[in-house]
C-alpha cells in the first residue's frame, strides 16, 4: 500500500533522505526536468549526494535553464544509476509506474516518495503525494522547497510552471498559482521574457518548416470540432530533424479556430506516439486511459507499441472521434 503525504510531512521526510535517486516519467518535459532539478540542487546545497536518472540526453530546448557542468555531473544514465547504491528513489510528475520506462524497476528495490500532479494518477512506490489541483509538479516543489529557494532553484521552477501553464493560459493557473509567480519574479527577479522565448520561441528553420508539413496534413470532422494531424517518420528524415526540434507540435492542429478536440499522432521507431486536447469537458484523461496512457482532463498522451502511423489512421483515429461523438451526443 502506498501512503499519502501532506506537504509538511513531505518536508520532513526530504530532509531527513540521502542517496537519493530522482526520477521522471519518459520524454520528460520542463515541469518534470524543472521539478527535478530544483529537487537535485536542493540535496546538494544539503550536502546530500542526489541523481537524476535519464532515458536520454535532454533535448537542448529543454535545457536552457540548466547549469552545464550539474547536468554532465548530476544527470545519469540508468547503467550508472545500476552502479550505486541509493536509500530513496523519488519519482517527479510520473501519475503510473510503467511510465517511468526503463527506470521502472528500481521502484520495488528501494523505499520510493512519488510527487504528481495528473488526474490519472494511480499510485505506487511507499509514499506519494498526488493533487490534481496543482498546475505543475514545479508548483508542488514550490510549496514543499518555498523556505529553502535561491535563483537558481526559483528559476527552475518558474520555466516548469510556465510550460505545464502554456504560460499561464490553461485553467490550471489560479489565483493562489498567480501569488506564487509574483513572489517568485520578485524575490528572485526572473526574467520572465526570456524564459518565455527559450520555451515557445526560439524555433529552428527545421523546426519551423516541420510545423508547415505538419500542418499539411490536417484532417477535419465534425465541422472543424474534431482536429487530426499526423507527424510521420518521414518527416524528420526529410528535415534532418533533432530531437529537440519534434517535441510539443500538438499546438499546430489544435490552434484551428472551432477546433474542440485534437488528435496528434506522432510516429516512432517502434509504435506511435498520440497527443489529445480538449477544450471542453470532454475528458481526453479518461478517454486515454482506455489506451494505457493517461494526463489530464484537457491535455492526455497515449504510447502504443509495435504498431504503424497508418494503423492509427484507419483503426485508433476513428475509435477516438466515436467517443468524442458519444459524448458530444449526451451535451445539452
Ligand atoms: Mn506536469
């Protein structure tokens, strides 16, 4: 059984932690970088000797904010985290233990705190924290570390609340959200438009043209309601494409005006990638689910295996746009 915390239980227990290994869920974005890197600095400023586990190296639009020589230092592979012993592993922004990839298997050897903010949160490890009202993972470090901040952990946090906020556009920025933002830009004088330009900005020409052929393959139902766009392979062997450069292209399709709900489906090597966004109740959390992913009400992933950017498009595709008929069917 997995206990749940308060956050000043949490302080507690965090200070009390060395040898700590810090994980995030798979392709992690800001808020999970930015949750862990404030994480990481405050172990070290402890004196604590703290990791964070990676997948892969961290796209350089997702690292602007990191100070270089921590990120050689303090960023590991899960070979070397299999080298070193730990006392507690924390896994940041992860709602499901599968979602942790191949870093999944630490969880049953070592006593696990797990911090998460994601409706479809379902939990494991020892003890958890889990609120659906937080905007961002970023936020909840925010009020367990707010005594023990510096610029640099302040800055980490703001660029992972500004990016699971769409700057401070979703209905995950509240007023309490809003107070915290000004103590932070206050205090420590951030500075907002350069966070800004790194995380929506600062596109690359490749990048740039992607989004068109992205574009050009947007397909329409129920009158502009529903958005399907695809990003196959091809693409990015065409672009001559980074990583960095294929993350977040969702905005593309689900910026058309009318647009309710957006499907992007996004090919790998080894399956398929799909992003879902509502802008009604329409709950794309749930509707995920049915798929083994998971989020938020308005913004969810799916991550299939084994399986083709075509198969999507005549067989998941269609079942999507069918419970997003059902549902619009039953609405007043
Ligand atoms: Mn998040």
């Amino acid at each position: 059984m997995s206990e749940s915390l308060k956050i000043k239980n949490i302080r507690k227990k965090i200070a009390k932690m060395d040898q700590i290994l810090i994980l995030m869920h798979g392709s992690p974005d800001i808020d999970a970088i930015g949750s862990a890197y404030a994480l990481l600095l405050f172990f070290l400023k402890k004196g604590k000797k703290a990791f964070i586990g990676i997948e892969e190296s961290i796209p350089s639009r997702y690292s602007f904010f990191l100070d270089k020589e921590k990120q050689n230092q303090f960023f590991i592979t899960k070979k070397e985290a299999d080298s070193r012993l730990w006392e507690w592993v924390i896994a940041l922004d992860t709602s499901d233990v599968r979602l942790l990839g191949e870093f999944k298997d630490m969880i049953g050897k070592h006593p696990v705190l797990v911090l998460d903010h994601h409706a479809t949160f379902h939990p494991y490890g020892a003890f958890h924290f889990n609120n659906p009202s937080y905007s961002s993972t970023s936020e909840i470090l925010f009020d367990i570390l707010e005594k023990e901040l510096d610029y640099e952990k302040a800055l980490s946090l703001y660029a992972g609340i500004v990016y699971d906020t769409g700057h401070f556009r979703y209905s995950s920025t509240t007023p309490a959200l809003l107070r915290k933002i000004a103590f932070l830009i206050e205090k420590y004088q951030i500075n907002t438009e350069w966070v800004y330009y790194h995380i929506f900005e600062n596109e690359s020409i490749e990048r740039k043209k992607l989004s068109c052929l992205i574009s050009s393959t947007i397909e329409s139902y129920e009158k502009n309601e529903v958005i399907v766009s695809y990003f196959p392979l091809r693409f990015k062997q065409e672009l001559n494409l980074n990583e960095s450069d294929t993350s977040d292209l969702v905005f593309v399709g689900n910026s058309v005006a009318g647009c309710l709900f957006s499907i992007f489906v996004k090919e790998k090597k080894d399956g398929v990638s799909v992003s879902l966004r509502s802008r009604t109740d329409f709950d794309v959390a749930g509707l995920a689910e049915n798929w083994g992913g998971g989020g938020h009400q308005k913004a969810s992933g799916i991550k299939i295996k084994n399986t083709t950017l075509e198969k999507s498009r005549t067989e998941l595709v269609p079942a999507l746009i069918q419970h997003y008929k059902k549902w619009r069917e039953n609405q007043p």
